[in-house]
C-alpha cells in the first residue's frame, strides 16, 4: 500500500470519472485527446449500466417518428421536460445507436435482419432495441470496454476514489482521488467530466449496485455547482423481492419488457389490480404501477409478478437474467408468481447542464444519471436513461475537444493532505448509512409528507454535526466514511428539495398535497447552501 502522509501531484488533459455508459462513451468519444479514466469498481464493468435490463430507446419504426418519442417523453415527464431537449434527444439518439452497432454490440435482431423493436411502458408505439433480451447492459458495457482497453488515449485508474474537486477563480483545477496502489493523488487538470451515475444507496431498497452512493453529485455540491429537480426519483415497480437481502441493494430487477410481453402484476388473491389503477394497466408509466404495489404492501398484501403468459407466448428466451434471477431467488417461474417490491432506481435530478453538458462550474461537465438535462422532467420514460448516457455523452466530448480551455490551470495549487485520526470513533459508517438509508425509504420513499420529511431533517442534521467530529485512522477506512458522508450529503439536499416542493407531480408524491398544482409547474434549483 502507497504511503498516505503525502500527495503526490500528476497532470492531466482530460479526466472523466465514471465507467457506465456514459464514461466510457465520452473517454473513446474524445479521441486523440489524452484522457483519464477514473473508476472506484475493481474493474471497469460497475456502476448500474452494465447491470441495466432494459434496452435503448430510438423511433426506429415504420409508423414512429423522433416527434412521437418526443411527446412520450414529455407525456412521463409531467410538465417538467424541455420539449426541445427531448425533440433532440430523440433525433440523435438514431445517429448514436449506430454508434454502438459500430462498436460491435449485437442488438438482437428479426428473422428479416432489422433491428426488433419492443414495447414498454408509456411508449405509444414498439421502439426499444435490446441486445442479449434483458441483457441490454452488459453486453454494450462489455463491447465498449474492449474498445476501452485497445484504445491507445486512454488510461484507466482502477479502484481509485474520487474525492473532491479543487475550484479557483477560473473554475476547476484538479481532483483528489486516493486508492490502495498510489495514496493520495491530486490530478491537475482543468477539464473534468463527471459521468459517476445515481444515488440509489440512499435509499434501503434499490435496483443499483452498492458503489451507488452518490460521490458524483456530492463533490459537485460541495463544488458549488448548481443542482437541480433532486426531489424526482424513480421507483422501479417491479424489483424481485428478497427477504434475506442483508444490504437491501443490487435487487434484481424484473424490467419492464416482462409487462410489455404479457406478464401481470397480481395480488396475493390472483386479482389483476392495475386494471382498475391505469389505463394502459401493465403498462402505465412506473410512478402510477410504483404507488399502486406500494399501497397494496403497505396494507400488508403480498404483490406478484406472474410471468407464466410470457412463457405460455414462448418469449422465455428474450429475457435469460430473469429467469436466471428468480431461479437463483428459489422460484419456478412456470409455476410461481414472482414477489415484487418498488426499488429506488433512477434519479431524474441531478447537476444541472446545458446541452453541451456544461455545469454551473466552469471546466465541470457532467453526463448521464449523475446530470439533469431538462428531458426526464419528473417521470422518466423506460429506456431513455442508456439513450441520453450515450447522446450527452458525445456532446460533452465535442465540446470539451473543442472549446478553447487549457489542460492545465493557470494557477498553482497546493494539495492539502486529507486528516487521519488516530483515535477510534464512536460511529460506524456502515451504521450511518444504514440508518440514513432507512429514513430515506420511510420519510423520502415512494409516499411522503411534511411531517416525515420534516424528521428527516432534522435527524439528517444531527448525524452531519456527529460526522464532523469524526475522523478515519485508516486509507480504507476514510474511503468508507467519504461514501457515508456522501449518502447522508445527497439524502440531505434530496429531502429538502422534497420537503419544499408542496405538490404531487410524476415520481414525487406528498400525500398532504397530493395534487399537482400550476405554480408548481417549474424546476426546483438548488445548492450546497440551501441546507447551510
């Protein structure tokens, strides 16, 4: 292990930090430019992408246009999404699935050789492309990092940590990562991407994997950048339920495509209950089958997902993890309807950018999950996440190439050495999570209310005062309590934004104001101040 008394210092062009979709779209995107990529995971497949059931959705069909898909978004999105950044969402997103098809991933295909095309919840018509059935994931995540690890520009940094970003007068001037191989390294560079993905482990319940817990959007609201629309996140409705899970994360997830081929959510007694919730039933957007499975659990009745009329439609082959999950989970699908529990899945806030994927910061660009672009609004619609990952991920590549912003930072700066203490603590970080975790999903869940969301705050402010006064006595220890710190700084802003938006809208439901209201019709922004 590196020695941890000193930082040592290295200069970079380009840093991009995250491995998803995103990260590693923009790192080959950037091309000849020298890049840095800077990934907390073992390796490069982490982060909730590779993991990723669903598909990309493109109007590729003969009676779908980009307007159409535009309108779908902005239909889910309820009255929060930019029209013109959802019209060019889906305008490009046709040119960058070619992209991947030229990296090599094999979308799975009709007897004719087109691309087929499936339907999912809140699209009007059949425009997901997958690779692998539900495998989406990991075979895109897989086809670019070996385009990765032959691409002569880019260097990897493996289980490295990033820490915080260094700001001066002319925006960013480096980061402070530390990892087992190097200590403490500050990189100096004045062009940084931040494509870190979601804040999923705020929450007990959630579909992402346990490297989750929001570092992205913790060190830029620490950098002063300007946040926005945090109180919108997306319960997936339809997480295999497991009991003996210890951590309450990496739930599988039963994605959507099973509803759009014919599976129904039932209750304990065989009644088909989303006939009566929606219209489209099955297939209302997730925000409606979400609160509709969470009442049902709540009053104590047991919610399924009964995937036997996709078997009976011979379909089983299109969707391999499922199968896989439920099995390993102790279920025979051809005979048992599968539990199913709403898991924190998506975050529609996020750093606010632009569309060239600028923040508030200057040299900070953000994609991805970790970035709000204005087209989720409050609701976001099935596989558009994998879609903008990759479209702002091109962006911000272009535009970081060819703006005219120096590698390095004009000015000097000097690294502080982060703190160890020698004295144990009191706290466990493991414990801090937890209980933020807990509170999360009670007061800032699918259901809320001032009252709750009230105590959230106030608990969430006496365990910021007690992690203050602690200190870490080892390197992996300080990189366990920064993740801790991180959960409770994202659980922080993401309960005040709730608390303060008095209205129900998309995936943000107060049940003391369960109506949308008209003044309410707007983005909520915010910063690292607004919880000072």
């Amino acid at each position: 292990m590196a020695a941890v008394d000193t930082v040592s210092v290295q200069d970079d062009d380009i840093i991009v930090v995250g491995s998803g979709i995103a990260g590693l779209v923009c790192a080959l995107s950037l091309a000849p430019r020298s890049v840095t990529l800077i990934t907390k995971t073992p390796g490069l497949a982490g982060g909730s992408s590779f993991w990723a059931k669903g598909g990309i959705a493109a109007a590729l069909g003969r009676d779908d246009s980009a307007q159409e898909h535009a309108r779908d978004t902005l239909a889910a999105g309820a009255g929060l999404s930019d029209p013109a950044q959802a019209l060019s969402l889906a305008e490009d997103g046709i040119e960058s699935l070619q992209l991947l098809i030229d990296e090599g991933v094999l979308f799975d295909r009709a007897l004719d050789g087109t691309l087929e095309l499936a339907r999912e919840a809140a699209h009007k018509h059949a425009r997901v492309v997958h690779a692998g059935g539900d495998a989406t994931g990991e075979l895109v995540v897989s086809a670019l990092i070996r385009r990765i690890q032959s691409c002569p520009t880019v260097r990897v940094l493996e289980d490295t940590f990033a820490c915080d970003f260094a700001v001066g007068a002319s925006g960013i001037e480096g980061l402070m990562t530390i990892s087992a191989a190097e200590g403490f390294v500050f990189h100096r560079s004045a062009n940084i991407v931040l494509a870190t993905g979601g804040i999923g482990m705020a929450w007990w319940s959630t579909t992402n994997p346990e490297e989750s817990t929001g570092d992205g959007l913790a060190m830029a609201a620490r950098a002063g950048a300007t946040l926005t629309d945090l109180e919108f996140m997306q319960f997936h409705p339809t997480a295999l339920a497991q009991t003996g899970s210890s951590s309450g994360a990496s739930l599988p997830l039963l994605t959507e495509a099973l509803r759009g081929a014919g599976a129904q959510l039932i209750d304990e007694t065989g009644y088909r209950f989303m006939l009566e919730e929606h219209p489209s039933a099955e297939l209302a957007p997730r925000d409606v089958i979400a609160r509709a499975i969470h009442d049902r659990i709540t009053a104590g009745q047991g919610v399924f997902l009964d995937l036997r009329p996709v078997i009976a439609a011979g379909k089983t082959a299109l969707f391999p993890r499922a199968m896989e999950a439920a099995t390993k989970a102790g279920f025979d699908p051809q005979i048992d309807p599968l539990p199913v529990t709403p898991a924190a899945h998506y975050h529609m806030g996020g750093v606010k950018t632009d569309r060239r994927g600028r923040t508030s910061v200057d040299g900070l660009w953000a994609c991805g999950e970790v970035a709000t672009t204005g087209i989720h609004g409050a609701n976001r619609l099935a596989s558009n996440s994998l879609l903008e990952g990759l479209v702002y991920a091109r962006r911000v590549a272009n535009d970081v190439a060819t703006r005219r912003r120096p590698s390095r930072p004009a000015s000097v700066f000097t690294p502080e050495q982060p703190q160890f203490s020698p004295q144990p603590n009191t706290l466990e970080p493991s414990s801090v999570s937890a209980e933020v975790r807990k509170l999360m999903s009670e007061s800032v869940g699918i259901s809320r209310s001032a009252k709750g969301l009230e105590r959230a705050v106030s608990r969430f402010s006496e365990l910021h005062e007690q992690l203050s006064e602690t200190g870490s006595a080892s390197l992996d220890e300080f990189i366990r309590w920064s993740e801790a710190g991180n959960v409770l700084l994202v659980a922080r802003l993401v309960t005040l934004a709730a608390l303060r938006r008095e209205e129900s809208r998309g995936s943000h439901y107060r049940d003391d104001f369960p109506c949308a209201r008209l003044e309410w019709q707007r983005r909520q922004g915010m910063t690292i101040e607004s919880i000072a």
